[in-house]
C-alpha cells in the first residue's frame, strides 16, 4: 500500500475529485483499553519516531504528562479515575487523531492539498500546504489538531503514514508493551475487537462494545471499551461525535450557492446598466439650471 | 525467576503481590494480558495502591504496607483449612512429612534459641530428627505432630481471616475472594504464577515474604510447572547476571558462598560446604562444589593454582562480617573507609537515608566514580539548594569521575529475568573519551600491577599472579571473556565411569558444568554459565524465536543457565511415575528410557520414576522446603512482624511481647534504632515506589521521559487529603524521622484509607525518581526519608514501610 | 560477529527516492502527497537489548552510515526487535526513549576530578586519571592490608576500600571486576541486585 | 483649478481619504476572504505571497478597515438617519430601477437607498469584526463551538457585504456624474438638482 498520488481520496480545498485510481486495503488501529496499561510507551514511541519533543512541563496533581495534546505531543494518555457500584476503575484511554471517514478538520481546511485522506483511511496533514489558519482545529469532533505556535503549521497522529507506506506498523502499535493497540485492516480489527468484546463480557462488563462512531463515517482509529455506553468515562471520548453542523453547512452546499449569488449581483448590474441605460441627468434640469446662470 | 517471562503466559491464575510488573515490567507484563487473552486466566492484585497493574486486573485488595506475611499466612491458613492442597505433590515433593526436633518451640512470636543480646537465633533445635544412617526421618502419614504439616497447621491455625482482616487492614471478604482464586489452583491442572519483585524484598521480613509463597506455591503444587513457579521480577538488565557472577562479597561467581575467618584451609571451607544427602538416593546436587570451586581457582591463577598451593586458596580473601551496602557505608560513616568506588550506581539517591550515605562520603580520602552519566552521587559535595544542602569546603574527598560506555557502544552480554543470556552487537562508539566498563578495570589492573611490580608492597602474589591472557591486555574483548567464563579443559576430561572415553579434548571449550573436575584439569569462570561459550560457538548469541511446544519454551534463542533449562524444577511437572499433571502443558515426561520433553530435565536424565529421585535437586534433602530448617536468620516458618516504624505501637499477632514488635533477628546499627520514627509524631505509613515512565534514577537523564513524568509527585487518598486541606495540584512537605522532601500532591481514589486494629491508617505513596540532576524538573532524593535497616537475611532496606507526617508546604 | 541481519530496509530507500524526485521535478507546486521519506532507509540495523529492567527486551538500532571509517555512526532511532521471543518488538516508555538517554545532555565525556574542598569538576587526561586513582589504591592496600586475622589465620584482605558494582554492566564487565577486586583482596563488594 | 466654480461641493478632501481607505482595504479583505472562502479562489491568495501571507494579512487589515469605517459611521450617521420620506422612496424604489424616477419624493442629501447601504454595511462590519475575532486563532483561543458560530457568521456576512459593495458600486456607476463626487469632491448643480432636489435647495437658496 505504498501512498503515491495515485491514493488520495480526499485533498482538502479541493473541488475536482483527487488522482484515487488504486485500490488499497483499508487500514485501522484498534485500541483495546481493556488491555492498556496507561505506560505511555506509545507517547514516547511516537514522539522519538516522528523526532519531535514537548517541554518538560509540571506535575498538576495527575498522571497525565503531558496534559494535553500539543504540537510535539500527538497522542497522550488520558487518566480518569471511576467509582461505580463501589468497584473502582482505573479508565486510562490514549488520545489522539481518530482518522475519520468523514474528517471535519478537511472538510474545514481552506488550503488545497494541506490536508489528505489516503486511500487507506489515513487521514494526514500536510504542512508544506498548511496556511495555518486554525480552521481544522474547529472542524474536528474530537478537538485533535494544534497549530504549532513555532511555524503556525497543523500538527496531528499521522498514523505513521511514512512506516505504513513501506508496510511497516505505526511505531506506538509496535511498541504497545500489552498489545491494546493492534494494527491490520479494518476487517481484521473488527473481528478482532469482537472477540475482546466477549472476552469482556464473560468478564462481567455486559456493556462492552466497538468504538467506531458512525456520526463521522467510522473511524480508522477504533477502540474497545469497557463501557461502550458510556464513552464519557473515558475522559471525555464524545458519545456520538459527528462534524459540528455549523461546519458542514458553512462548509457543504452554500458557498458554491454564495458564490453563485455574488456572481449573480455583479452580472445583475451589468445587464442592468446595458438594458436600462444610464441614470442620466435630464436635459430639462439643465437646461433650467443654465438658465437660472443666465439672469 | 524459576520459571522465565513467556512461560506466564501458561498460568490460570496470575497472583501479583509486592510488585507491580505493569509499571516496572510493562513488556513482560504483556504475557499476564496474554494468558488472560488466550487462556481466561484471572489476574489478581494485591497491593497498598490501586496501581496500573491493578487497572487491568480481574479482583483487586488493598493492604497495608508490611503485613504481606499476615496476608499469606492467612491464605496458607485457609488453604489448610479448606484442604485446597496438591496431596500426592505435597506428600512426595516437599519435607512435609519430615520429622522436626521436639526442642523446636514458638511461644508468643519467637521461636526457640533467641539471644535478644546479640538480636540473633541459636538455631540447632531447627533440625530434622535423624535415623541412624544420618537421613532426615518421616512420617508418611503427615499425621505425626512433630511432622512439618502438623508443625505448619499449627503455626498458621492463628491467622484467622478475622486477623488477616484486622492486621492487613484488608476487607475480610476481599481477602477470602483473593483466597478462592489462589486454592482454585490447587487442581493439578491449573497452575498460579507468582509475580513479585521489591514490593517484597524491600522489606526487614523481605525474604520470608518470599518464604511464605514458596509455601503456597509447593501445598498447591505449582512449583516447576508450566505458568507456575516463584518469579522475582528483577531489577536491573542484568542484575540476574551481576548476581552470579557475585558482585557481592558473600559469595564468588556461581553462588559458591566465599571463605570466611572460619575457613582458614581449603580443606575446612570445602567441608562445610559440600553436603550430605539427607534422603537416600537424592542428587544432592551441590555434592559437586568442588569441582566448582578449584575450576574457579584454576580459572584465575591457572599454573599458580596447583594441587600443593591448595589451588591459591589463600590468594582469595576471607570475608570477616557484613559487607552487604549498608554495611559498608556504616563503616564509612564511622570513618573506616579510606576509598570507594561507585560503578554505575548511584547510592547517594538509592540507599536509604541520604543524609547519613552524603555524610558518610564526606569521610573519604578518595572516591572514583565510573559512570555513562553525571549521578547525583558524583556530586554529593556540591551545594544544590535545599536538594542537597552541603558545604564543599568541608568535604575532603578527592572525587574521580571517569566516562563509561553504555549498552549501544560495547558488546556483550545480558542475564534477564528467566535466566537466558543473550548477545549483544555494539551499534556506536561512545562520546568524547568514554571508555568501556572493563578498559577501565583493565587500566586500573594493569596500573597496579606495574607499580607492585616496581616498588613492592603488601602481599603482591595474587596480582601478580592473576590470569590476564587476553589478546591486547589493555582491551580484553567480551568474546575472550565469555570464553574464559565458560570453561576449557585443561586435559582431556575422561568419562568417570569409562575412563577410555575422552569427554572433552584439552584445550576445547567445556559443553555442560558435568564435564567440571576437582583435580585441576578443567577452568570455568562461573560453573552455572558452563555451556554459554561450548565448542559449538556463543550460544548467547543465537536468534532463533521458534516455539514448537507452544509454551513459550524458545531453547535456540541465547543460552540459559543451568544448561540452557528454562524451567527450574520441571521434574515436579510430572507426578511420581513420570506422566505429567497436566497433559495439556506438559513440561516433562518419562519416555520409558529416559526424561524428555519441552524443556532440558532438571533431573538426572536417566532416572527411573521408581527410583524416586525428587524434583529439587540442589536441595539435600531432595525435596521443596516447607520447614526451612536452620537457613532463614529469623525462623524456619515465616511469622509477621511489623515494620521498624509501625503506626501501631505493638505486633497485633503479639501484643504483649514488645520482643516480637518487629524482626527480632534484624541488624540495626548503633544510632539507627534512635532514628526511626514513632507513630504519635509520624502517623501515616509511607511506601517508596517506581513509576513505569522512569527507570530508578538513570532515565531521569533522559529529555523524553521527564516529559512523561516531569516532577516529583507525591500520591495520597482524598480522605487524607480532606484531613489536611490539600487539593490535586498542591505543593506537600513529607517529613520522616531522617528528613523531608517536597513534592506536588497526587489526589487519587485509588489509595484508601484502611482500618486497622480499629484505628484509620492512612498510605503515602512517594516515586523515587527524582533528584538534582538530570533534565526531570530538579527535586529531592526520596530516600531522605527512608530507615537505615535491612531485611534479617539480605540486608535489603526497608525502603516500602515506614512513618511519615505530611502538610500543605 | 553478526548473524543474519535484517537487509529490507536496505532495497526498499531506492524505490521511494526515485518517485518522490520525479514527482518534485514535474510539478513545480509541491507534490500532490507525498508522505515523509522513511527514516530508516539505509541506516544501519544493530540487534541489541535495552539496558534499563530484567525484561532485557530486544532492541534493534538505527545509526547513520554503513560502519564505513570516515562517518561516526549516530544513534536515529530505536525500536524492538521482532524476534525477540520475551518482547516481539514491543518496549516500554523507558526502552522507546532509549535514545534520549544515550544522547542525554549529561553524558560524560573526559575524566574528571574534583580536588579535596573544591567547588568545581577539573577535566584531566586518563593517564593523569588512572595514574592518581592507583596511587590511592596502593597507599591505601599497603596501608590497611589485613595477612592474618588476631587469632592468626591467614586471611589476606583490603577491608577499607569499598566498590559498588553495576547491575547494568555486562556480564563479561562484572567477571572480570570480580575476578580483579578479588585479587586485589577487596572484601567491601556489593551491588543494586541487594537494593 | 476646480472646473467650474458653481459646481456643488459634495465631500471634502478628508471625507474622500477616509472612504477610500475603507474601500481598498474591503477590496483587500474582500480578495483574500473569498480566497478561503471557496478552492476556487484560493489562487488569489498569490495576491498576498501566497497562502500563508494572505492568512496572516487579512485579520490585521480587517482590524484596520473596522477602525477607519468606525471614523466614517461618525462622521456621516447623522445624515443617515431615516425619515418618511425615506421610507416612500424605499416603496416606490421598484420604478426607480426601471429608470423612472419621476413619482421619487424629494430626496436630502441621501435617498432612502443610500441610507438603507449605510445602515447595512455597518452592521456587516460590527459583525464582522466580532466574528473575525472569534476565528483570529493566532491571537485567540475561544471556546471550539464559538469558533465554528464565527466561521458561519462570518462567511454569511461577508457574503452578505460583497454583494452590498456591489450594489454600491454600480449605483454610482449607474447614476452617471456620481462618482466624481467621490473622486474630486464635488458634483453638478443639475446632477443635485435631478437626484437631492432638497439638498440642491439647502446648498444653493433657491
């Protein structure tokens, strides 16, 4: 599946479809959280892969360093601590970019070519083509991408785009010391989480289920919850994420519309001015005025 | 480990207790997520912090800091009780049945011989009863009351669920499911691993915590088992290694325990030292010392070491008491030691009791520090604020630092876990001027040697007699040295019972520690290694992962030690007529002709199952030890005490015997015992621990992990938290009896408030991670706080249960 | 001694350098999406294993150059090594910031001394060094070496030099400190494995 | 050297800097907004060096066509206000646009058109601004669904104002000897005669 121009499916700010000849295998990271350990062996496979730091920041009282993702820190473990039916879970879920079927960020994207879905569901940023307007950020369900404040470029999980193009796992997949992040074709990782799922369910979590929203198409970054009906648990994983409406409709139909409509009004005043003619002071009033000057 | 990482993969019931393998061990802790995976295995945590091993278990306790003997004499109790045993292997495999002298007694939490003078037991009523021929006697009947089983019911009928309940702090319901998980193994077709690791050693009843498993482990018959055994989850890469070849002055490379002032010939050292079978027709496996111990000195000294010099017996140095860390910086402290050397260790950060360790140095002429990295003990002279408050002008040390190389810029080798040596390829060459580990030693060696050899001194004979027959003696390479620990024959070794059959050609390299000789005509550096570096080549360095057995048994990847065994005990496998326990993962088998199998058999390989030669074969007796005899330095059955500091202020299991507080066979130095805290100024129970982001005190240094962690934290529950006023987020002052450090607080549900004894006890959980150097935000030595007090047998520190107060800063 | 490495990075670094150029060439607006050139390409593969915990996890390092003499092989990457029956290419968050470690800011480099009351480090050459370190040795073992015990038995030890050995250091470096501090009748011995 | 010295005096020289000021800087604005606002137009961002430049520029001259169409709104709301006879022009401004402006009430110096273009573009441009602000996210980090309500308010009005520029433009095409108002300031007698008859009588008596 190497990723040439001939596998995009999608390219930002892009009308006409993009080169999509080939047919590759959809790929998919699954993230079981029930077998993730919340050792961040992930986030510093990925940081010491793609050769980006963040700064060493301060401990805030909690287990999440860093806090939050940033520019440098494109997947970080969130800790959140669950006391139901006094059983206590420890829910420790790895954060970072979904790779939607449908993404909100490209569909937000104003810059051709700055974002691209491959055919097999990556969804990677471009940076090359990235005018750093911020509008991704906005268009995201899951609040993912961050401007660097260095370049004022996106940044985001590129699901290791570079590896899988030469058929290599992403590196946080490799290195998952538990395997709670598996990585294949979707298939294979539906089946897969299947049969977590009963293994889970014979485990006393009846509610265990498949995290892959269809609010945005699906997603090539799934997880396996204990608590598929309360993805909320998990430190704010959306229940049912979809494209924020104010985006699609600022982003779907109307701005050809719009544009037509402007369009419109200027050729309106053309033919306007070529069918009824210039509004032209009348000789009369002319005529009366010279003859005011006269006296 | 007796078993190795793969094989937990084969358990039904993962029980991890005093470790927390998920964040000290992630990726061997993949194969606990394996077997519950692939085998429904039930994970069951044990421990004073709900920790991220406990995130993913199925059943969790909580407990308190240093009653982990309570706990599993409790279970011990209730295996008894419920009569969840293995019979046929308790009956044929362990001493149960074994006689025990009738002068043997415990009243009131000492057993019989203590001298409270000397903190010290005289042990000969720990013995077995003996018949005339010098075998232990038994009863087969387990029905005699001086027999271990009646000895051992008795002892653990005291620990009641109730009192497991009332010491542990433990819910007794939640003790009595941890119960029912552990006998559910007791089928001979379920096994339990056990994974422990500090959580247990870092204690002064360390070693009988460990002794307490043992126990479980051979009444459920795990012992030797696929997905069974005891597993000490190490430390360090190779600190399995650096264990055997005896870094340590109690014993020499291959656990032969070193000659003392009480072993003034070799005669008398070697008599003490090879045992008598104590059941007939046992191996009795350490018979052999001999040939271990001359192979080592012919291995040094070569043509120096004859039969008439008692093979440079006294070239070797008799040790005359203690020498374990502690010890030594005691000693240091009293201004006994002129010079130190600190080779990639950091003691200033990872002993207890900084401030005496930092004082202690202070006393030095000399220090050489040899290191990859700037440690905090490097400079322990210079001022770094409260973090290290000294004054260099009234330090004296001379402090050498010299550059060392690291694990990608030398090759080698590593001993993990579960035994297995493996090869390793130099990528790069170090920075600057940095030398490998064995040039310096090399320099230092060579150096010496020159000067003794000029200007004389005292008794210069073993340096200038000392092998050194490598190819550039300035460089001796890892391949040579691996060789020369391997072994050679000197002549050719010649089949004992045929003595026409050359075994081995003179010159070759040895293929197994059976071809070692008493008489000189075989070298071997470490007799357990004998095998790594055969005349087929480094085995150390072979790369084949296939796992025919399915069991995670990989025999073609590296070389494990003894010859290349992966599972200690595997003869228990099988019952007494050689068939295994259980077929679906068998271990062992009698063939009809000989043992065979997915493993090397730990048992001679031609021993007939009627000949009833037992599975534990380095034991004289044969058999796994229930009653540990005279071996233990406070007791053959382990017996809870509490803690140095305890919050409470007696020993519940005997609260009117202030002798049976805490160890009473541990060492404590003069000034320690003034040093501990009491419950009254100290009310809360502190326990030190590593987090899976850091690795003790060395990825500190390292920028990308101190953003995973990067400052000292300290963890405490929400209702401490709301006693004091204290948010997430908030800098705290913990003080201890030694010390105080500072730190941000860790507001969590996962640490409970537990009730003891009727009485609140509250956990402050405190990572040692941090100090003044390295790229993690700068903060304290958490072992300011920690007591200067080992475990009775190791001497390894208390470092998981103490006393510490601790406020808003 | 190097049993079979890994070649496949080695061919795949042509294919991908070729497309990427002619893609740049045509178009003189930037390539329609052409991912980052995979980082590995032609570096070279060592199989070692991570020094930190008793896992001894396998590890597979990537340094620049092909060992030729003219480069000075840097460390690029570190990831697990497939084959390695314990860890199948996983390593923790220690192990994958392996790299960090090795190029830490605080990596020593010359041999240095503090002198007796000084607030600074004095960078010295390893002669300077080792010469001064065997002088200490020496006065010190003549001085306090110990033949006979007071009962008269002969027990030839240097009780007060103390050495604290690494748990990390390979087992070819602990063997041989052993087998030299035993000769040199060093009795205050030990190492983290107690710790 | 003005032509002809009775010609009327419609805007000074301050008045004409100011609106010409607002106007290229909409221009600006107008060029480089659509340049996000459809893939289409995103070549004109080659206007400003290229994408990145014409996303940092924008928000930086919106903030400068805002303050100097703040200094307009002052100088020319009181002449804006709307009256009756404003709001018949208004009714009757159907025939106007077929070219018959007979029936027009007398108008002042705007017509009920003008006003109504004057009362829209400032609502556009307070709109504008506040929602640009939202989506300034350089400067700015607001809550995400602000965000995205900005980025729609913000495109809808834009929109909205480009077409009313539009319809500004061409009326002053349209009513031929309006633009030299703007351009030099002053117009015909007639020209005020026909269009502000009121305004013709407050400037010249008669």
């Amino acid at each position: 599946m190497a990723l040439q121009s001939l596998d995009i499916k999608q390219r930002s700010a892009t009308t006409t479809p993009a080169p999509q000849a080939r047919q590759t295998i959809e790929v998919a990271k699954l993230i079981d959280v029930s077998a993730c350990i919340g050792c961040k062996a992930c986030q510093v496979a990925c940081m010491e892969w793609n050769d980006v730091r963040d700064e060493v920041g301060h401990n805030v009282g909690v287990y999440d360093n860093p806090a939050d993702l940033t520019e440098n820190s494109w997947t970080v473990m969130r800790f959140s601590e669950v006391e139901q039916n006094n059983k206590l879970e420890w829910l420790i879920r790895k954060d970072g970019c979904m790779h939607c079927a449908d993404p909100g960020c490209l569909k937000a994207c104003p810059a051709p070519g700055a974002i691209i879905q491959y055919a097999n569901g990556i969804v990677d940023f471009h940076q090359e083509n990235c005018i750093g307007c911020g509008y991704c950020v906005s268009g995201c369900p899951f609040n993912v991408p961050r401007i660097s404040k260095k370049d004022s470029k996106a940044y985001k999980c590129t699901l290791c785009s570079d590896r899988v193009a030469v058929n290599q796992a992403p590196a946080c997949v490799k290195a998952c010391p538990t395997g709670a992040i598996q990585f294949g074709s979707k298939e294979d990782m539906k089946d897969y989480a299947a049969k977590r799922v009963t293994d889970l369910k014979e485990r006393g979590f009846d509610k265990a289920g498949l995290y892959d929203p269809a609010g945005v198409g699906g997603t090539h970054v799934m997880y396996v919850l204990h608590h598929a009906d309360q993805p909320n648990l998990y430190s704010g994983l959306p229940v049912n994420p979809s494209i924020s409406p104010l985006v699609a409709l600022w982003k779907g139909a109307t701005k050809p519309l719009a544009t037509l409509a402007l369009a419109g009004v200027a050729l309106g005043s053309l033919f306007h001015y070529v069918m009824k003619g210039p509004n032209e002071v009348s000789k009369e009033i002319e005529a009366e005025v010279e003859k005011e000057d006269a006296q | 480990m007796t078993n190795h990482w793969v094989d937990i993969k084969n358990a039904d019931v993962v029980f991890v207790m005093g470790g927390n393998p998920a964040e000290a061990h992630p990726c061997g802790f993949k194969w606990v997520i394996e077997a519950k995976k692939n085998r429904k295995a039930k994970l069951v945590v044990v421990d004073p912090r709900f920790n991220r091993t406990a995130s993913v278990a199925d059943y969790y306790a909580p407990i308190r800091p240093g009653t982990d003997i309570a706990f599993l004499g409790g279970v011990i109790n209730y295996l008894l009780a419920n009569d969840k045993l293995h019979h046929d292997y308790v009956k044929a495999y362990t001493n149960a049945s074994f006689l025990i002298d009738e002068g043997f007694k415990f009243e009131d939490g000492i057993f019989s011989g203590y001298d409270e003078a000397k903190r010290a037991y005289g042990k000969d009523t720990w013995k077995y009863q003996f018949d005339k021929d010098g075998f232990a006697k038994v009863d087969e009947t387990l029905q005699d009351p001086n027999c271990v089983f009646q000895l051992l019911k008795k002892h653990y009928s005291r620990y009641t669920p109730e009192t497991v309940s009332k010491v542990c702090g433990t819910p007794k319901d939640a003790f009595l499911k941890v119960c029912e998980y552990i006998a559910s193994t007791a089928a001979p077709d379920r096994t339990m691993t056990n994974l422990y690791a500090l959580g247990w050693t870092e204690h002064t009843v360390g070693s009988q915590n460990i002794r307490c498993m043992a126990i479980i482990q051979l009444l459920l018959g795990n012992m030797g088992m696929a997905g069974g055994g005891i597993n000490a989850l190490r430390g360090h890469a190779n600190v399995q290694g650096i264990t055997d070849f005896a870094l340590y002055a109690q014993t020499l490379p291959g656990y032969l325990s070193a000659p003392t002032d009480a072993d003034p010939d070799r005669a008398t050292y070697l008599g003490k030292r090879t045992p008598k079978a104590l059941r007939p027709g046992q191996m009795n496996f350490p018979q052999n010392f001999p040939k271990w111990f001359t192979s080592l000195c012919k291995t040094w000294y070569g043509d120096n070491a004859t039969k008439d010099n008692d093979f440079a017996y006294d070239y070797l140095p008799k040790l005359s008491g203690a020498s374990d860390v502690l010890s030594i910086f005691n000693s240091m402290y009293e201004g006994k030691m002129t010079g130190f050397f600190c080779q990639g260790f950091n003691p200033l950060a990872s002993v207890a009791n900084k401030k005496k360790v930092g004082d202690a140095l202070a006393k030095l002429k000399y220090m050489v520090v040899i290191d990859p990295l700037a440690t905090d003990t490097s400079e322990f002279w210079k001022p770094y604020g409260e973090f290290n408050a000294v004054d260099p002008a009234q330090i004296p040390t001379e402090v050498f630092r010299l550059p060392a190389n690291l694990f990608a810029e030398h090759a080698g080798t590593f001993t993990n876990s579960g035994r297995v040596v493996q090869w390793r390829w130099k990528a790069v060459d170090g920075p600057g001027d940095s030398k490998d580990d064995t040039e310096i030693i090399a320099a230092l060696f060579l150096k010496l040697k020159e000067m003794y050899a000029k200007d004389g001194g005292a008794f210069p004979e073993p340096i200038q007699k000392l092998t050194w027959a490598y190819a550039q003696p300035a460089k001796p390479s890892p391949e040579e040295l691996l060789r020369e620990i391997n072994g050679k024959a000197l002549a050719d070794v010649l089949d004992p019972k045929d003595p026409t059959k050359v075994l081995v050609k003179a010159g070759d390299q040895l293929p197994s520690f059976a071809m070692l000789r008493d008489d000189g005509s075989t070298t071997c550096g470490n007799w357990i290694y004998c095998g790594v570096w055969s005349q087929a080549g480094n085995n150390s360095a072979r790369r084949d992962p296939s796992d025919p057995s399915g069991l995670g048994q990989t025999l073609n990847w590296g070389f494990a030690w003894p010859v290349n065994r992966r599972i200690l005990y595997n003869r228990a496998s099988a019952d007494l007529a050689g068939k295994p326990w259980d077929p679906k993962r068998p271990v062992l088998r009698w063939t009809g002709t000989a043992w065979g199998g997915n493993d090397v058999p730990d048992m001679r390989p031609d021993a007939k199952p009627e000949e009833n030669v037992m599975p534990f074969i380095m034991n004289p007796e044969g058999v796994g030890r229930l009653f540990s005899r005279e071996l233990m330095a406070e007791g053959p059955f382990p017996e809870h005490y509490e803690p140095f500091e305890t919050p409470l202020d007696k020993n519940p299991m005997h609260p009117n015997n202030p002798k049976a507080t805490s160890n009473p066979a541990a060492r404590v130095y003069k000034g320690d015992m003034e040093a501990f805290g009491k419950a009254k100024d100290f009310p809360y129970v502190a326990t030190t621990y590593r987090l899976t982001e850091h690795f003790h005190y060395w990825t500190k240094q390292s920028t990308i992990n101190a953003i995973m962690q990067p400052e000292q934290f300290v963890e405490i529950g929400e209702e401490l938290a709301q006693e004091k006023g204290i948010k997430a987020g908030d800098r705290v002052k913990v003080r201890s009896n030694r010390g105080f450090i500072r730190g941000v607080a860790v507001v969590t549900k996962r640490i409970k408030a537990l009730d003891v004894d009727g009485r609140k006890v509250h956990t402050v959980g405190i990572p040692t991670h941090f100090g003044f150097k390295g790229a993690t935000k700068p903060g304290f030595i958490t072992n300011t706080l920690t007591p200067f007090v080992g475990d009775a047998n190791t001497q390894t520190p208390e470092y998981k249960a103490f006393l510490v107060n601790i406020e808003k800063a | 001694m190097q049993m079979n490495r890994r070649q496949f990075f080695k061919i795949c670094s042509a294919g991908l350098g070729g497309s990427s150029i002619a893609v740049m060439g045509f178009s003189p607006t930037a390539a329609l999406a052409e991912v980052r050139t995979f980082k590995l390409a032609r570096a070279t593969e060592t199989r070692n294993i991570c020094p930190y915990c008793s896992v001894s996890c396998g590890v597979l390092i990537y340094s620049t150059g092909d060992k030729s003499k003219n480069s000075q092989g840097e460390i690029i990457h570190i990831e697990g090594d497939p084959d390695n029956p314990v860890n199948r290419g996983t390593l923790c968050p220690k192990g994958a910031g392996l790299r960090d470690m090795v190029q830490s800011a605080n990596r020593l480099k010359w041999p240095e001394v503090r002198e007796a009351g000084s607030n600074e480090w004095k960078r010295i050459s390893w002669n300077e060094a080792i010469e001064r370190i065997a002088k200490h040795m020496k006065a010190d073992r003549d001085k306090n070496f110990v033949a006979q015990n007071k009962d008269g038995v002969t027990v030839n030890r240097w009780p007060t030099t103390g050495f604290l050995a690494s748990s990390a250091a390979s087992n070819e470096a602990g063997y041989l400190t052993v087998k030299t501090l035993r000769a040199l009748g060093i009795t205050a011995l030990d190492t983290q494995a107690r710790i | 050297m003005i032509r002809d010295p009775k010609d009327l005096q419609r805007y000074d020289a301050s008045e004409r800097a100011n609106h010409w000021v607002v106007g290229i800087s909409f221009i600006l604005l107008a060029l480089s907004g659509l340049a996000f606002f459809h893939p289409a137009f995103f070549p004109l961002t080659q206007l400003f060096g290229g994408g990145t430049w014409a996303r940092i520029l924008h928000p930086y001259l919106g903030v400068f066509m805002a303050f100097f169409f703040l200094l307009l709104f002052l100088r020319f709301w009181k002449l804006n206000r709307m009256t009756d006879a404003d709001r018949e022009w208004l009714s009757r401004v159907k025939e106007m646009v077929n070219g018959d402006d007979h029936n027009m009430p007398i108008q002042g110096k705007y017509n009920g058109g003008q006003k109504m273009m004057f009362w829209w573009m400032t609502v556009c441009v307070v709109l504008l601004t506040l929602s640009g602000l939202f989506i300034w996210r350089a400067q700015f980090n607001v809550p995400v669904d602000l965000a995205r309500f900005g980025a729609v308010v913000h495109a809808a009005v834009a929109v909205l104002m480009i077409a009313l520029i539009m319809v500004h433009v061409y009326a002053a095409i349209w009513t031929r000897g309006t633009l030299r108002a703007m351009w030099y300031g002053t117009v015909t007698r007639a020209w005020a005669k026909q269009h502000h008859r009121a305004w013709y009588r407050q400037m010249t008596g008669k």
